[in-house]
C-alpha cells in the first residue's frame, strides 16, 4: 500500500507540467499604442460602408427612451420612440438605387439618439465623435493597459485623457470632447471600437455658464459583429446632470437594437 506521502509526491510531479503549459500559451505582448491608433483610424474611414451595409442587409426594431428628472429625481417627462428597419430582401445590386446618399433608416437622425441641442438638454457625444481621426488622436493621451475579451473576442484596452495643452473650442461639442476621459475596447481582429465608456472629468459651461452647465456626463455604447463581418451598436446609454438657466435637471437615455435578424 503506498503511503500518504507517495501519494503526495505522485500529486507533486503529476502537477508540476501545469506550469510549463501556461507559459506555452501565455498571451502574445501588447502592441505599440501608436500601431493601434493607425489601425483603428483607417478601420474608421470604413464605418460608413459598414453601417450602409448593415442597413440594407438586416432588418431591426430601434428603441429610444428618454426620461427628464428635476433636482430631486422626480420623473417629470418620458419620451419612447420605436423604430423599424425593414430593408428590402433582396440585395442591392439587383435593385435601383437612387442618387445622391442612401438615407439612414431613421429618416436622417443622429446615429446615437440621442437629443440634438447643444445645450443642457441634450447630447454631447455620439459613436461618431470617437472616430479616431488626425483632429481626436491630438486631443488626448492614450495608455494600452491590456486585453479583456468581449462577446468571445479579445479587446484591447485603450485609455484616453485630455492632452496636457491648449484645445482647439469650435463649438460647444468641442468643450465637452476636450474634457473627456474613458477607455475604448478595440476589437483585435478588425480593430474596431466595439466598446466606449467616456466620463467628464470638469464642469462645462454653455455660453459662458449663463445658460447653462453640465457637471456630470456619462457615455457609453457596445457594438457587436454579425457572422458575416459587420458592426452594428447594439447599445447606447448616458447620463446627464445640469443646469439650465437657473432650473437643475438630469436626463437618462437609452437606446437599444432588438430583433436584429439578416433578411440577405
């Protein structure tokens, strides 16, 4: 009968390749961030063929909820819109297309959502703003801090804050750009943005704060990827806190895809 200490011991080097094997298949080291931001920003230039793509190609039903509370958090207002994209089952080389660009399946409303005023009331980003072009790339620092896998599919973590330097301010959507910080999830495969969250990190003021501030805004959107390639948002949320003239308010939205189903 073998003893308690064989027994042991045959545990001991039975278990002693388990190490060895986890160095086999250690993840691969973290590329350049500069190779990551060249890659995203020419995988941007292709979103528009993306997004007409999925469009034409998939049928979907979009919700819009928004909801306004006061001071206290009272809901005062809800708005819920619902949204039906059912594009012809037939491809689009077999079809007529007219000229000029294809209308977006919302009748042309912003592709987040969210509301359209530049002010307390409504949005300050959208999934467009973070397309990483020449202008956004100079506006922050960015930090690859790793790997987290999304949806099966493994991510790069970029972390973003404001450049340390004077920001160009255009208009009101610049002063919320140039106060941004958050982390984007870069899909490793296509380097696609299939994950934001984006916080303020200061308070920005609408005309000089006579009309408004806003001191607390919270973004976020997921992408997904069909099986034949294409990204599509599947969420949208974000939270607002402000000011307007001299009333506070909080807005909460929230957008969703469901049904989403390939009719081509």
């Amino acid at each position: 009968m073998k003893s308690i200490w064989q027994t042991i011991a045959g545990a001991v080097l039975l278990a002693a390749p388990l190490p060895l094997l986890g160095e086999s298949i250690a993840e691969p080291p973290l590329p350049p961030v500069a190779t990551v931001l060249d890659r995203v920003a020419r995988q941007t230039e292709r979103e528009s063929d993306n997004d007409r793509a999925f469009n034409q190609r998939y049928g979907y039903t979009r919700t819009k909820v928004t909801e306004y509370r006061n001071a206290k958090g009272d809901l005062k207002k809800r708005e819920e819109k619902k949204i039906a994209n059912n594009p012809p089952a037939a491809p689009v080389a077999y079809r007529t297309r007219p000229a000029g660009p294809v209308p977006e399946p919302n009748g042309g409303a912003d592709k987040s959502g969210a509301i359209k005023d530049a002010n307390v009331r409504g949005k300050a980003f959208e999934k467009k703003d973070f397309s990483l072009n020449d202008d956004l790339l100079g506006r922050f620092e960015f930090d690859l801090t790793g790997r987290e896998t999304i949806n099966g599919r493994p991510t790069l973590l970029l972390d973003f804050k404001p450049a340390k330097k004077s920001l160009p301010e255009r208009n009101i959507k610049d002063r919320f750009i140039n106060k941004a910080a958050g982390r984007v999830w870069v899909d490793e495969a296509d380097y696609v943005i299939a994950k934001a969250d984006v916080y303020l990190t200061e308070t920005v003021n609408v005309v000089g704060g006579l009309v408004g501030a806003v001191w607390k805004f919270n973004y976020s959107f997921n992408r997904e990827r069909t099986l034949d390639g294409l990204w599509f948002t599947r969420v949208v949320d974000w939270h607002l806190e402000g000011r307007e003239v001299i009333l506070r308010r909080a807005i909460d939205y929230h957008e969703g895809k469901t049904g989403v189903r390939k009719l081509w």
